[in-house]
C-alpha cells in the first residue's frame, strides 16, 4: 500500500517558463536520455544526423560501457552536447519520484530550446524516418502548429536471438500491422520548444494546451489522439524497435524501468508487450530504404 501511494505521489509532470526564441533560430534539435547504449548510439545518431537533425542533446544517466565516447566517435561536437544526468530526486515526507527523464527533457526544453523551430525528446531505440527527403523539409508543411503526434511503429524481434551484424535498421523489419493498436498505442511529439509550458514523457503542453496535430496537419485532444482516424505517418514514421533481439530484450528488462518499479511486475508488462507486437507482424521497409538511400547500410 505504502509503495502505490509513493507512485501515486510521484512527479511525472513539470511546468516550465518557454525559452525565449533566439533570432534566426531554426532546424531541429534531438533529446535523448541514455544509459548503456554503446551497441546502438553510433546508428542511432548517424541516421539522425542524415535526416538533418541540428543538434543533439545527450542526458548521460550513468553510462558505464562507452556510450559517451562512441557517441563522441561518430558526431562532431559542434553538433553535439552531453549532460551529465546520474540521479534521483524524491520528494517530500512520502518520497514520491521525481522521473529523471521528464526532468530531462525539461531542463533540455528550457536552457537549449531557444536556438530551434522543433525539437523531439525520444529514445535511443526510437527512430524519426521522413518519408522523403530530411525531417526539415518534412516538417515544412506543418510550420504553422506547434506541436505533432507521431504513433510508436511497434518492431519486434524479426528472429534475432542475438544482435545480428549491421545494425538495427536492416535487420529489423518486421513490426506490428497497427500503430493504433491500443494495448501497444503511444506517441512522442515534435514541437515548437519556445512555446512549451510543461513537460511530460510521451506528450507536452504548448502554450499550456495539449491539442496536438499528426502529421497531416489534422488536430486532436489529448485522448482525442487515440483515435483511429487520427493516425497519419505521410510525411515522419516513427519507429520504435521496442526488443531488439532476445539477448538484447534480456537485458532491457535487467535494465529496469526509468522510474523505479518492482522487477517482477515490470518484466510482465514488457513481455505481454512484445507478445503482442509479435502476435501479428507485416515487414516494414521504410527505414532501411531511406537509409540506403541517403549513405546508411546498403547504399
């Protein structure tokens, strides 16, 4: 009882004052918080770089296994800062937590948000694909909102025991048919960082309203977002290589939650995941397509 109260009691959500805009300010910037990541971060910020991500805002939270430096290796540092981010914060007499990666992507929000027109807080297992072309020219046709949805592309396990040669992108092709799906539907959002007013994981507000747009330009609430019919990828997919392979799913859940969560309940939830994503598989090109195209794998 004592312990659901402290997850009641925790804080999930931060308000901020926007950073003001800087002149000429434009692209998009990338936040990410990592730990552990040496295999991926190369490809990750390679594919990213190319899609004409500006900068990349890294939240080192205790990286014991080279991370910082393969990141170092394969970006130039004027693209490319690192935030020492090791911590937990609790609050008050019931000590609820305060969810580092929220935080993070608040103080990312406020001290560097000003210098971009967009900026997108993902994960190191997400992946922004335009669908043409770079992400700035993607987004060109969305400049007049603030903030836009994209539904999680959910790919499993294509097979891999163990993390096949090459990377991520082609050799993970196979996902779940429906990005919609609800036991599997989240989002993460692209915004406009100097109107951001408060910060949450999946979603932010702007200019303290939730009403997001996909990437069609169609708006929708909050839980309005949900539905069918609001889901577009026609200009960014955004793939989420949920597993990787089995080894690699092994130690995501030895790995643990962002927030601090008892283990065995945690390993229930990721594995009821992935039995649903694996349930019903299509085999998605999209990725490694692009990333042929424009000096990734293959080209």
């Amino acid at each position: 009882m004592f312990y659901r109260l402290k997850r009641m009691a925790s804080l999930t959500r931060v308000a901020i004052d926007p950073p003001r805009a800087q002149p000429q300010r434009s692209g998009i910037a990338l936040v990410a918080i990592v730990r552990n990541e040496a295999r991926y971060i190369a490809e990750w910020a390679g594919f990213h770089a190319a899609a004409g991500v500006r900068h990349f805002y890294i939240y080192d939270n205790g990286c014991t296994d080279g991370t910082i430096e393969a990141l170092r290796a394969a970006l130039p540092a004027s693209q490319l800062t690192v935030v020492p981010w090791d911590q937990k914060f609790r609050l008050g007499f019931w000590g609820g937590e305060v969810h580092n990666q929220m935080l993070a992507y608040a103080h990312a929000t406020r001290n560097f948000g000003g210098a971009y027109r967009w900026m997108s807080w993902i994960d190191i297992d997400e992946f922004l694909v335009p669908k043409t072309g770079t992400l700035t020219e993607a987004l060109a046709p969305l400049e007049p909102y603030l903030m836009i949805s994209l539904p999680w592309h959910m790919f499993g396990r294509s097979g891999h025991e163990v993390p096949p040669e090459g990377g991520i992108i082609p050799n993970y092709l196979r996902r779940h048919p429906n990005p919609m799906e609800k036991s599997l539907l989240k989002f993460k959002v692209i915004c406009d960082p100097c109107q951001v007013t408060a910060c949450k994981v999946h979603w932010m507000e702007v200019s303290g309203e939730t009403v997001s747009v996909n990437d069609r330009g169609a708006p929708a609430s909050l839980k309005g977002r949900d539905a069918p019919e609001f889901y577009s990828a026609d200009r960014i997919q955004l793939n989420h290589y949920y597993t990787r392979s089995t080894a690699d799913l092994m130690q995501k859940m030895a790995r643990g939650s962002n927030m601090t969560v008892a283990q065995g309940p945690h390993e229930r939830r990721v594995m009821r995941k992935v039995a649903n994503i694996e349930a019903v598989e299509i085999e998605d090109t999209t990725a490694a397509l692009w990333w042929a195209l424009h000096g990734g794998e293959g080209a």
